[in-house]
C-alpha cells in the first residue's frame, strides 16, 4: 500500500480496467492493485448497507477474495469495472444483510432520500458521469414518494416489508408503488440507451 | 405525478425484468430471493437484465460516502487467498488419484455407520455404478470408533434418464467427492457443477464434472463454508471447459438439494 501520486479520474479508471484484465488472466498482483484503487468506494458501500463497521469489513473481505476466485465474471464489455465492483459489493453486503446476522439499515428511511450533496472522499474513484447523469435524470422523473423508497431500497437495503412498515402502508400497496416506478424507469432508461 | 394512488387499478405486470430490477434493488427476501438467483444460473436473459439493472443503479452509490477499512481488511483477505492456494491448485490438475483413494476410504467408513444407522440410500448410491464402468469394491465392513463428521449427499438426477450425479461431501475435508454416474462425454460439451448456498448467496462454481468417474473436486472455502443442510446444487450444460469467461452459464441439465446423512 504505498503512497504514490493521486492520478486522474481517468487513469484511475484505465488503471483499474488493466488491472481486471490481469486478475482475469491469474495475475495475482493485480488484486492489490485493485483493492488500492476501489477499497475506499466499496468499503463506503458496505458500511452503508450494513451499518457495522465489523461486518462491513467482512463483507469487504469476501467481496476481493470472490473476485480473486471468480475475477472471469467480470464482462467488460457489459459494465465499468468500478460500476460492475460497485454493484457486486452492494449486492453482498445485501446477501449478508439478508442472512440476518446483521440488524442492517443504520439510516432510518427519512434520511435516506437525497444524498446528492454528500460528498464523497476525495480518492474515491466514481462511476462514468454519464451514465450516472441518467440514472438521476430518470429517478427525478418520477414521483417524489415513491423516488423516495426506491431510493429506501437501494440506500439501507431495506426490503417490501420494512418500506411497507415504514411508509405504514400495507405491504401490497407498497408493492404496486415501487413496481409501477420501476417500470417507469424501465422505460426512461431504455428510451436513453436507444437514443 | 401523484396519480400512484393506494389501491391501484391497472396492477404492473411482474415480468422478469420486473423481478430482476427487485432483485437489484435488494427488495427480494426468502423464497422468491432463491428463485431468482436460480432462475440467473439458467435463464441468460434473466441474468442479462439483472446485470442491466445492476449497472444502471451503480452510478447511486457514488452517493453514499467513501470509508477506509481498517489496514486488517487487505492482511485477512491475502491471507485467505494464501490458504486457498492448494486446493486451487489440487482443482486444476485433474485432482490426483491418492486423493480419491483416501477419500473414498473415509466415504466407505462412514457409509458403513450411517448404512447401520439409517440405510440411507442416497450414500449407497455413491457406489452403484452403470454398467461398464469398473465398480468399486463393495464397502468393508469397518468398525468405526471415532464418530464421522457427518457427511453431506446429494443425488442429482438428469432428467428421466436414469443417469445421475452422486455429490457427497465431508465437512472439515474441503473435497468433494463426485460420481458422474451413466454420464458420458460428447465431446462437444461439458457439464459445470454449481453451489446454491442455502443461505441465499451467491451462486459458487464447483467446477466442470468428469463423466463416468469418481471425481474429488477442491472445494474453495467460500464455497465449503456455504454448504449444508439445504444447500442445493444444479448442473449446467457448457462448451468443453467449462463456462467461459463473461459467457452466461448454460441450459441447467439437472438440480439436487444436499441432506445430513
């Protein structure tokens, strides 16, 4: 881990692209690589969907070591690498939030909603900017309550039920409210992808 | 936009790219958590649209903050991979034929009590073999002092075919025995064993099966720690080799679900 010169946006990007491509061929360096460049992000995702530092950290821990073993999952040509990390860290720290181990969702829901000006640490690599301009776009298109518990879902990790418990709503009201949004977001994401 | 009132009217279709947009946001629990995951291993569309989702979603966490983990994080995840070593290694080349030995000897030893205890029939399977094939030797009767870790079966039928695959695996051994039993080589395709932990979690690779063979697989500890009572396994169709990278697993050929002997 040692320190060397911050580099853009883009070569941390580039970077971490070329590193991917050697864990993918068995270079087992590259993992370093990988962990110094994305820890930051990733850990900042686990702790937020699991709340315990402890737990955080141990989802973190599978989080590299899965890659290690599975670094062939990757498609580059589907997803960024640091979108695609992202993704697969949030989803296990889900996974471990779903085993009921961990009491989970240390933000209460009215806290949930936006988090735009929160700003991230400064080496802390993000997602392109384009796509990230249009997910925001297409969640701003649509209503503001139920913008507000798809963003629930994805930002404590919190299931039907406990958004149903929350809004204080029955389960399958709550149901209808996210799948209807969902599909609109469907919709505007994929009308964008076809432009 | 505040016509999503509470009763609704015209109710969303729930198609499979609604599922898996749940399924990425997180909402999914219990059963239909399994489903879906299940459903990935085999339908490449449905995988396709969960990764759709997934990506599309990922820009959402540049929201939420960055945080350093402690400097143990990277020291216990090396660590891992280090002890990983060997059994990866013991995968790849084809697993050396000591190994089966001396593992089978303690399948055949704990068989034994367990024939006593319950004549369980999907353990005596392990040793029928289809005709042709050389058998192993009937299981001698060992007096077993020590009491066997108790060891985990699974029967995976194929179809109506009467080909099976015989999984047992001995907790503590991080082996796994498999018996493709009647499967045979096309010479086109190989068939991938899959771990879906019981607990929800990710979808493990054992590893591409070897027909009509007694086979000790190296299991990974991510995978051994997610096996038992309910983990359950299902079997894909692949070119020779295996999956490829960044290829969606192929048609799932057969299921089975691991039970305490």
């Amino acid at each position: 881990m040692a320190a060397r010169p911050r580099p853009t946006a883009d070569e941390a990007r580039e970077a971490l692209r070329e590193a991917m491509a050697r864990l993918a061929a068995g270079d087992q360096s590259a993992l370093e690589d990988i962990y110094r460049a994305t820890r930051v992000k990733l850990f900042g995702i686990t702790l937020r969907i699991l709340g315990d530092q402890k737990e955080a950290e141990d989802a973190l821990q599978d989080v590299y070591v899965n890659l290690w073993q599975r670094a062939d999952r990757y498609d580059p040509t589907r997803a960024s690498p640091i979108a695609w990390l992202a993704a697969f860290a949030r989803n296990r720290a889900i996974d471990r939030l779903r085993t009921g181990k961990v009491r989970g969702g240390a933000v209460p829901v009215e806290e949930a909603a936006p988090l735009a000006d929160e700003s991230p640490l400064a080496d802390m690599l993000l997602v392109d900017a384009e796509q990230a301009a249009q997910i925001h776009k297409c969640l701003g298109a649509l209503d503001a309550r139920t913008q507000g518990h798809i963003r629930a879902a994805f930002f404590e990790g919190h299931t039907y039920a406990e958004l149903a418990d929350a809004a204080d709503v029955p389960l399958g009201t709550m149901k209808s409210w996210i799948r209807r949004g969902l599909q609109r977001l469907r919709a505007c994401l994929e009308a964008s992808e076809a432009a | 936009m505040s016509t999503t009132g509470a009763t609704p009217k015209n109710e969303i279709t729930r198609d499979d790219p609604m599922i898996a947009a749940e399924w990425a946001l997180g909402l999914l629990e219990g059963e239909e958590l399994l489903a879906a995951r299940g459903k990935a291993a085999t339908d490449p569309d449905f995988a396709w649209r969960k990764q759709w989702w997934d990506n599309w979603f990922a820009p959402l966490t540049d929201a939420m903050p960055g945080a350093e983990p402690g400097a143990q994080v990277w020291d216990g995840i090396a660590a891992r991979i280090a002890a990983q070593q060997p059994a990866i290694g013991a995968a790849d080349d084809a697993s050396p034929p000591t190994n089966v030995i001396a593992l089978e000897a303690r399948v055949r030893r704990w068989q034994w009590v367990a024939g006593l205890a319950s004549a369980a029939a999907a353990a005596l399977a392990l040793f029928a073999f289809a005709p042709g094939r050389s058998p192993v030797e009937a299981p001698a009767p060992i007096a077993a002092a020590a009491p066997m870790p108790k060891p985990l079966v699974a029967t995976v039928p194929i179809g109506e075919t009467g080909l099976r695959l015989d999984v047992t695996y001995i907790p503590e051994s991080e082996q796994m025995l498999v018996a493709a039993i009647g499967l045979t080589a096309d010479g086109v395709h190989d068939h991938e064993l899959w771990l879906v932990p019981a607990d929800g979690g990710a979808l493990q690779s054992l590893g591409v099966v070897v027909p009509g063979e007694v086979r000790s697989m190296a299991l990974p500890a991510a995978a051994t720690a997610k096996l038992g009572d309910g983990a359950s396994l299902v079997l894909t169709r692949e070119p020779i080799g295996g999956k490829p990278a960044g290829a969606n697993a192929g048609p799932v050929v057969a299921k089975g679900a691991f039970t305490r002997v």
